[in-house]
C-alpha cells in the first residue's frame, strides 16, 4: 500500500507515526513545503518572550527520525497539483525547481491552514507580519529586537499571548480588535473583563471596537496603524486575526465548508474513496451545537491525524467530535473554556441560560485559599450542558476538560450536579466547585419554574 500525506506539522505527524505502528508494510511519501516537521507553534509566544530558550524544544519529531523508519520524506516539495479520481500528484522541489508526479493508494491531506491576510492598503510594507510557523516567531523575534512600538492586531488567543511576550518585553504594545471585548470567541465579558484590566495596568493600549482601514510606511517600512477611530504609531505589526483552511488544491474534487475546510466522516473519509484528511484542514463535529464547524486547533489535529490512520483500510475508530476545549495563561489569570459561550450560542440561536459561581476552593480553615470564577452554560429546554469557562490566580484549567467530557456525553445539568467527585480539604470542598455550580443552575431553574407557576394560578 503506498500512502502519500501532504503536510507534516501535527496531523501529519500523528497520521504518519500510526500508520508505521499499524501497518508496517506501508510505503510512505511525505510532502512538506517546510523544512521541518511537527513544529509547536502553541510555543511561538514563549519562545518570542525568551521562556523558550533552546528553538529544538519546540519539535517533537524529526525528518531523519522518519527516514530511518523507511519514510521518504519529500522536504521543501510543496504539492502543486493532485488528481484524486487518478491517484496521482505532482510536487514541486523548492531547492530544484523541479516537479515531479508521484502516485498513491491512499493520501492523507493534512495541508492545514494559514492566516487570514485581508487586502488592507499597505499590508505588503516591510513589518507586517504573520505569525503561524517556525521561519515567522523567528522573523518576528529579530524584528522585534529594534522594535519600540508593537501593534497586535487580533484580540485572539495567539494575539493575546504575543501581546503579553512583547509587554513583557518591555516593549509599547497596542492591541486593535474590531469586537469591543478580547477574546470575545472564547469567553463572556465576566472572563475578558479582568484580564483586560490586567492588560491595561500593564501598560498595553487597548483599542477595541476599531477595524485596520490601512497601513502607512515610510522608507518601505510600516509607522503607523489606521482605524476607523485612531491612528497609531508602530515598528512591527503582527497580524493574527484568524486561519483560512489550506485547501485549493481540492476545490471542486472534494467536499467543503464555504470557507474551503474539508468534510470529512467520523472516519476522516472525504466525499472521494481513498482520500483523508485531518486537522486545520477540515470542518469538525462540534457537539455543542451538533453541527460542523472550522476550529483550528492542535488538539483536533493530533486526534484526526490518529484517527486517520485508523481508518486507512477500514472505518473502524469513529471520531466523537470536539468541544473545541482551550486555555491560556495570561499574568496571574488561569484561564479556560469549553464549548460555548452565551455570545456564542445566542449566535447559534441556541437558547441558554448559565450560572455563575465565585467562591473560594478549599474550606475557609485552610491558611491558603484562591478564588474562581467558574461558568456553566446549559440548554434552556433540555438543561444539556454546552459551555463552561472558569478563571483564576490558582489553576483550575483542567475542570474544564471535565466538563468537556460531560458535554461530549451530553450530561445535564443535574447529572453534573450530582456526580461523585472526591473531597479533601487541600484540594476542594465537600461539593466540588463543578457540583456546586451546578446545583446553582438547578436552584435558578427551580426559581424561574417557581415564578412561572406562580403567574399560572
Ligand atoms: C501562534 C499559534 C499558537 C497556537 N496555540 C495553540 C494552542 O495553544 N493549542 C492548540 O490546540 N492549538 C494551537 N494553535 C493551533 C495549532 O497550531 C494548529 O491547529 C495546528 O498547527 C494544526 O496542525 P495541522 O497539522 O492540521 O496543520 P498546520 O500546522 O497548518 O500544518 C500544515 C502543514 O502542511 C504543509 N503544507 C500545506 N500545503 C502544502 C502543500 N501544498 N505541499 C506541501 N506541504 C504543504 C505546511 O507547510 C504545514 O507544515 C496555535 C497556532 C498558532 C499559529
């Protein structure tokens, strides 16, 4: 069986290490446009604010690696053409010039994505920037080092965390986003709230509600920044507004998303026989909504890739969808979230309710205690759970992969609220902050049926 995969950062990586475990008779073709494979880029804001300090933490697989399990590892060969009704593709050797056709059994598409570059005036001048693979956190760390001025634009994760790295840098940061809070995807105002008040006595220029209407230079350089509020002064600009999926060389042979991100069955089958794909590439099943949707992330990247593999000669391992579960560390804020918003579910036309808890986590006898925030939002009609976000100065990140798990099973509220979790003083209280919050939900439903009722007779 000869296999072809074009793209090696995370889903490739992981399609390919399976498919030398499971089949070992397997012939492999890798095409790469890069000249390294399974780059982190979740480490570029570390390793652009200096906490990653040695570049080779930040891979995790090696093209000599695969080589010497019998991979033929195409590098700096970016595919030009592929005819997936042929089996055949045509990739061209960077180094070379040279193009070559190449044919397959099965292919594996794990092109991935790349950042959303709108046609702003001026966006071609020397300093605007992308940030998504190792050449760019290396461009950005060297033009960054006679940087006064730095503007992000994107209120994103990654813009976010580039924000802190350059701050902390010691560097005059601004931050432009067309919505009027941060991080306005992943969390509600009572999460974006304190971390842009950290944000801001930090000394980081919040400019929200503005969109980039152009880019001014001088010299082929960019100096400033325009919106349709303000202008504002810059050396370096990163552009981090969002990933495109990386698809046009399938247009029209496969099935899509508008935006281009592949669709795929809970096999990584595409609407072609033999042909897969996995990662930023595709649409995923998202459960909270029960729908498709384009959530580019490495954690659904390194799954699809596995489940690729799985399933190469028959469906066998289904994918269960995501909750596109996400956290960050920004300052003293642990934060994390999963599924959706209320924003986002308004957006969904989902009708939700949420409840919210503060408290501390540990009984009020230990010496050291901490506060979090902690968010569950449910279906009104059903009191399915399809959301949760918490905050804190101590890390409480991974209650919401708890919680992923229980909007993956469609858990209710009052099944959460009543699931056994364990209780010692170090740790929690005897109900654990996942119960409670629930059992606040529960009481506010209890409430608002109470009321109904009431208004009946
Ligand atoms: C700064 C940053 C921070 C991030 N932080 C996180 C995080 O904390 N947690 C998280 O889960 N996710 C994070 N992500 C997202 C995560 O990096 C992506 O979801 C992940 O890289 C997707 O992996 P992939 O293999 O599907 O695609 P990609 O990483 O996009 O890789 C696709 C590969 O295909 C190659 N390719 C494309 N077209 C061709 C072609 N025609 N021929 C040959 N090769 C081709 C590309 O060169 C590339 O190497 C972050 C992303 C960025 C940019």
């Amino acid at each position: 069986m000869k296999v072809a995969v074009i793209g090696c950062t995370h889903a490739g990586t992981a399609a390919i290490t399976n498919i030398l475990n499971m089949y070992p008779e397997a012939e492999i073709d890798v095409f790469e446009k890069n000249d390294n494979v399974s780059f982190l880029s979740c480490g570029i804001a570390l390793y652009v604010g200096g906490v990653v300090k040695d570049s080779d933490g930040l891979f995790y697989a090696s093209v000599e690696g695969f080589e010497e399990q019998g991979v033929r590892m195409h590098m700096q060969h970016v595919v030009t053409e592929c005819d997936t009704s042929n089996k055949t593709l045509e990739a061209k050797n960077l180094k070379t010039n040279l193009t070559k056709k190449y044919s397959y059994d099965k292919l594996i598409i794990t092109s991935g994505s790349w950042p959303v570059t709108p046609p702003i005036p001026g966006s071609d001048l020397e300093n605007v920037q992308i940030c998504k693979n190792f050449h760019h956190a290396n461009e950005i760390i060297e033009r960054a080092k006679s940087a006064k001025n730095i503007v992000v634009v994107g209120a994103g994760y990654i813009g976010i965390e580039l924000v802190e790295a350059f701050e902390q840098a010691g560097k005059h940061v601004t931050l432009i986003d067309s919505e009027k809070r941060i991080l306005n995807r992943y969390l509600d105002e009572e999460f974006t709230s304190p971390i842009e008040r950290t944000l801001t006595e930090k000394g980081v220029s919040l400019a929200l509600k503005q969109t980039v209407s152009s880019f001014q230079g001088k010299d082929g350089k960019v100096t400033q920044v325009i919106t349709g509020q303000s202008s504002y002064e810059a050396d370096l600009v990163i552009m981090c507004i969002g990933f495109r999926p990386n698809t046009t060389l399938f247009t029209g042979q496969v099935e899509m998303l508008k935006n281009g991100a592949i669709i795929v069955d809970e096999y990584m089958q595409t609407s072609k026989k033999d042909v897969f794909a996995a990662g930023d590439c595709c649409a995923v099943a998202y459960n909270p909504t029960k729908k498709t949707a384009y959530i580019p992330l490495a954690t659904n990247a390194v799954r699809m890739g596995t489940l690729a593999a799985y399933n190469l000669l028959a469906p066998r391992l289904a994918h269960q969808g995501t909750q596109g579960t996400s956290g960050l560390k920004i300052h003293q804020h642990n934060i994390s979230a999963t599924g959706l918003t209320e924003t986002a579910a308004a957006a969904a036309g989902i009708r939700v309710e949420s409840a919210l808890l503060e408290d501390t986590y540990r009984p009020e006898f230990m010496p050291e205690n901490a506060v979090l925030r902690l968010k569950v939002v449910y279906e009104v009609d059903s009191h399915r759970i399809v959301g949760a976000q918490v905050i804190s100065e101590a890390d409480f990140t991974q209650a919401m992969n708890t919680l992923s798990v229980a909007i993956q099973n469609k858990m209710t509220i009052e099944q959460m609220a009543m699931t056994d979790f364990f209780f010692q003083p170090h740790y929690n209280k005897p109900w654990n902050y996942l119960n409670q919050v629930c059992i606040q939900a529960m009481k506010q439903i209890e409430e608002k049926q109470g009321k109904q009722q009431k208004a009946v007779s």
